[in-house]
C-alpha cells in the first residue's frame, strides 16, 4: 500500500511537472509571436522607408542628408539642418565663438559656438535629390558636393576678410567710445572668419592664404585691446551716500571705473536738484537726482535714470536733512540696481 502511495505520488508529480513544462513552452512561444510581430513591424516600417526613398551612388565628394516629418516643406527643412549638422559637428571644435568681458579678456563660450557654426555653414548650392510621402510621413533626401561647399566659403571668406581690414585700419583712429562700440562688430567678424577658414582647411584642396591667418590674429589683438569699458565717474559733491551705493553696483557687476574722465568710454554722472526751506523750527530739504550716462568723447546722453524726488525735514539742522534726503535717494538707486550683474550692464546703456 505504501509503495502505491509512492507510485501515485510519483505520477502525480511527474503530471504537474509536465503541465508546467507545457505551460513555460506556451508563454514563450506567445512570448516569441510577440517579439516577432513587433520585429515585422519595425521591418515593415523601415522598409517603407527605404522604399520610399530611392537609393542614389554618392561618391565621397559629397555630403548627404534626409529629413522626414508631416509636411513636405519641413521634410526639406530638416533635411537642410540635418547637412549642416554633419558639417558643423566636423569644424566646430576648433572654431572662435567668443566674447569679452569688461577688460577686454576674449573669453570662449561652447554653448553659442555651436549656434554661431551652424548659422554660418554655407549650404546655398544644395540639391533636392529625392521626395516621397510613406503614409502620412513625407520624406526628403538632399546632397551638396564639397567642391561647391569650398567655392561658397571661399568667397564669403574673401568679401568678410575686405570688411575686417576696412574696420581695422580706421578703428585706431576712432575715439574710444567709437573702438568700444565696435567690439561686437570685431567679435562677430572673428567667428566668421575663423568657422570659414576651418572649413576650407577641412574640405578645400589648398591652404588658407597666410595674410587671412595674420588677419585673424590682428582681430583677436584688437578685440582685447578696444574691448576695454572704462567708466568715468562724476557725482555732486553731496551726494557721497548715493555715491557709494553706485559704485558698489559698478563693482558687483565687475565694471572697471574710475574718477574723472580721461581716457574712458562713458561718463556716469550723478545730478541732483535741491531745495531748501525752513518752516517755524523745521529745515524742510527738497532733493531729486538722476543718474546720466554720456559719451566720452562727445557728451551726447546715452541714458537717464531719473531717481525722483525725496523730502526730509529736521528740527535740528538742515544738514541733517539733507543727509536723510541722500540716504533716502540712495536707497531708491539701490532698489534701481538689485538685479544680476548682466542687468546691471543693461540698465546703464552697456548691453
């Protein structure tokens, strides 16, 4: 009897470990008929793609880019972006996208360089080699020979090249004032050249003329030397509180300044307006003032900051007033100034 048992146990367990064998097989299997309609799927897909799209013989003389999405236009848009990505992503790394600081430092910056690449990346002579609509995707397929890519650079380079050299032989004799303004001007010019003058390194058959590389390393010279922005600073006399408040602004947003206005760019001129009044035991002190910025050079008023009206009174001095009153004005200019360092350079004209 217990050997039965043993024997029917045995089954028993044999059965169930069939079952579940059975039912392991059955989810792989539907687990494969899963993956291979998924996979059929993706085939089909790009296959359509493929289809849709013909297969063109490019030599390696050019470059080649597609482009897809639910309109025709955008499809060749994209395709466009698609080119200069390939082009830029190749020349980009030794490309001089640059700003300077207050000083003049020609400091680098990686996130507007790709930007200031792709924006110049010459493409005029591209061709639409191929159109299709794959359901309710269209397609665009589009090629540019590198011959034509170094022709167009070549003469961009050129006219830009004649523009810098004409810039640079009056910049020196310009105020200063004039030679600052310029120094967007010179940095713009900079990248230009320096993104022409890699592509044609990259692509074109023949070496950059040497006067181009010299023409380059003058910008950068010029650009650290007139990029400087030095202030000259002017305040009445009794405003030493609203004084101090201004400089401490100047200095946050690290801008380089100093007293009189000898060789500077601009002139920031505290003013004020005051009035004197004395009632029974009260001195009554009326003071408005208002920040200007001038040229240099010639004077002219670049901005104005009215910092408004404030009145004080004192039963002991007027010159206690007048000290209430400057406190008070330098308040308002601080309230005027608390912004980020950038904004500071933007409320003063320097932006």
């Amino acid at each position: 009897m217990l050997m039965l048992n043993s024997k029917q146990l045995l089954t028993n367990t044999m059965t169930m470990n069939n079952k579940r064998v059975s039912l392991s097989i059955i989810l792989i299997s539907l687990m494969s008929l899963t993956a291979c309609k998924q996979l059929n799927q993706l085939t089909h897909s790009r296959a359509d793609e493929t289809i849709c799209l013909k297969k063109h013989a490019l030599s390696g003389q050019d470059f080649y880019a597609s482009g897809s999405a639910s309109s025709l236009e955008q499809a060749k848009l994209n395709a466009r972006q698609d080119l200069v990505q390939q082009i830029s992503s190749s020349v980009s790394s030794n490309i001089e996208s640059l700003k300077t600081d207050n000083a003049g430092t020609i400091k680098h910056s990686a996130s507007s360089q790709a930007k200031s690449v792709t924006a110049l990346i010459p493409i005029d002579k591209h061709k639409v080699i191929d159109s299709c609509k794959s359901g309710n995707t269209y397609f665009s397929a589009i090629t540019l020979s590198k011959a034509n890519l170094v022709d167009t650079t070549s003469l961009r380079l050129k006219s830009q090249a004649d523009d810098t050299s004409k810039v640079l032989s009056l910049i020196g004799k310009a105020s200063q004032y004039q030679q600052y303004s310029k120094r967007k001007e010179l940095e713009n010019n900079l990248t230009f050249i320096t993104t022409y003058i890699n592509i044609l390194n990259q692509y074109g058959q023949q070496p950059v003329d040497s006067h181009i590389s010299q023409l380059a390393s003058r910008l950068k010279s010029s650009i650290s030397r007139y990029g400087k922005l030095i202030i000259g600073l002017y305040a009445d006399s009794h405003l030493d509180s609203v004084k101090d408040t201004l400089e401490q602004a100047l200095n946050k947003a690290k801008l380089d300044y100093k007293q009189g206005t000898k060789n500077t760019v601009a002139i920031i001129s505290l003013k004020s307006r005051k009035t004197n009044q004395r009632v029974g035991n009260r001195h009554i002190v009326k003071l408005a003032g208002s920040l200007d910025i001038t040229r240099s050079d010639t004077g002219k008023l670049i901005k104005r900051h009215e910092l408004g009206q404030v009145v004080t009174t004192s039963t002991v001095s007027s010159t206690l007033a007048l000290q209430n009153a400057e406190l008070q004005l330098a308040n308002r200019l601080r309230q005027h100034l608390n912004v980020s360092s950038k904004k500071i350079r933007k409320i003063l004209g320097f932006e």
